[in-house]
C-alpha cells in the first residue's frame, strides 16, 4: 500500500516537474522537488539548494507564482534590518489543474490533426523530409520546391495509429489527474470541516462562558439589590423603633408632670 502511494506520489511529482521545466525550462525539476510535499519553505533555504543567488532565486519563483504553482507568505526579519523573508509553498491542485489545461489543449489539437490526417491526403519529399497539404502539393505541380523530386502521397496510416495511442495516453492521464484532484478535493473538504467544527465548539464554549458570567453578573445585581433592600427595611425598622420609643418616652414624662 505504502509502495503504492510513494509511485502514485513521485508520479505527480514528476508531471509537475514537467510542467515547471517548460515555464522556467532550467531548474524547474529541482525547485519542484525541494518545495514538493513540504509547507513555507524559506527561499534563503531554495536560494542555497539551488545554488543560485537570491535574486535568481526569486526571478524563477516569481515566474512559478505567474502561473499558480506556487504561493508564499513572508515574514519581517528583525535580524535582517527588517527587510521581508519570503516562504513558498507549492500548490498541487492548481499545479494538477494548470497540468490538466495544458493537456487538454494537446488532446485537441491531437485531434485536429487525426481528423486531417484521416480523411485528407499529404504528400513528402523523402530527401528534404518536408510534408506537403494536397492543397501546397498542387501549387507546386506535385514539384518539391527545395530538391526539385516528384512528391509522393504519404501513407498516414502509421502516424493516424501513433496519434491515436498518444491521445489514449493523455486521456489516461487526464483521468489520472481527475482523481488526485477529488482526492485533494476531499481532503481540503474534511480539512475545512475539522477547522469549522473547531470554530464553532470555540465559539459555543465563548458562549457557554458570556452566558454563565451574564448569570454571574445577574446573580450579583440580584444579591446586590436583596441587601440594598434589606438594609432599607432595617433602617425603616430602627426609624419606626426609635419613633415609638420617643412616643413612649413622652407618654412617661407626661405622666410623670401630672402626678
């Protein structure tokens, strides 16, 4: 299974390549193996693997980024007088879907030409190698124009057969990328499922927590009026008690007058 998934990974790996060698043509194999499967790569750390200086460093990494293989993030270095640092990752789903354009475009105009070459007749000269249309063939009365032969009609039963198990291939291939690409779907899905749940419990414990200190804080209010309201009925109870004394104190006195 492990064996499996490393070919499955080096095959992906080697079309990326590929395709990262027709954008920047040198250093493209190279670049793509020190960024694949690994997350903001240093470009110092890029710029001394590829042993080239920053500046072509960045040049090639720039072109890459044109084309959405890549990303970055950068970073200010205080060390470095605070001049940014640039972290690259490669994207593999737009790397694979850029892939699966450019091969798409091939299909068709593989199919362009097996559909000429299936119902149009050509013509070459065996000692220039040059091919002619039927069409360029009779402007030029059947003449080579460069060596001066008599053209002969090309049998284009062997190329129709090559087109066909080319575009068979890519069609492979296409299907291949197909399938990564769900993959990496799928997983970005579940990715993004785990990063939403974890969201939402953070954000129902923060609610859990407001909720209880709202109680806490109404529980407090409630605690906090009970005594302002008690300590009134005590004050109210002192003023009526030191009132009924005072009256009692008078009734004495004024009996007290009469005797």
């Amino acid at each position: 299974m492990e064996k499996r998934k490393k070919k499955k990974e080096d095959k992906i790996k080697e079309l990326i390549q590929r395709l990262a060698a027709i954008i920047i043509q040198q250093g493209g194999e190279k670049i793509i193996d020190i960024l694949y499967d690994k997350k903001n790569v240093n470009e110092f750390i890029i710029s001394k693997k590829l042993d080239l200086t920053i500046n072509q460093t960045r040049n090639i990494l720039y072109k890459l980024l044109d084309n959405g293989l890549v990303s970055f993030i950068r970073k200010k270095d205080k060390k470095k007088g605070g001049w940014y640092t640039y972290f690259w990752t490669l994207n593999i789903k737009e790397s694979l879907e850029l892939l699966k354009s450019q091969i798409t475009k091939k299909i068709k105009e593989l199919e362009e030409d097996l559909g000429k070459r299936k119902i149009e007749r050509f013509y070459h000269s065996p000692a220039a190698n040059l091919e002619y249309t039927e069409e360029e063939a009779l402007e030029h009365n059947f003449i080579c124009p460069e060596t001066g032969e008599v053209l002969q009609l090309k049998d284009n039963s062997k190329l129709v057969s090559q087109l066909e198990i080319e575009i068979s291939k890519l069609r492979l291939l296409i299907d291949e990328l197909n399938k990564e690409m769900e993959e990496i779907q799928k997983k970005e899905t579940k990715s993004r499922d785990r990063r939403f749940k974890r969201e939402e419990k953070k954000k129902k414990e923060k609610r859990k927590k407001m909720a209880k200190e709202r109680k806490r804080a109404k529980e407090k209010i409630k605690k906090t009026e009970e005594k302002k309201i008690k300590h009134a009925k005590k004050i109210k109870h002192e003023e009526k008690h030191k009132k009924i004394s005072k009256t009692i104190s008078k009734s004495k006195k004024k009996k007290a007058k009469k005797r």
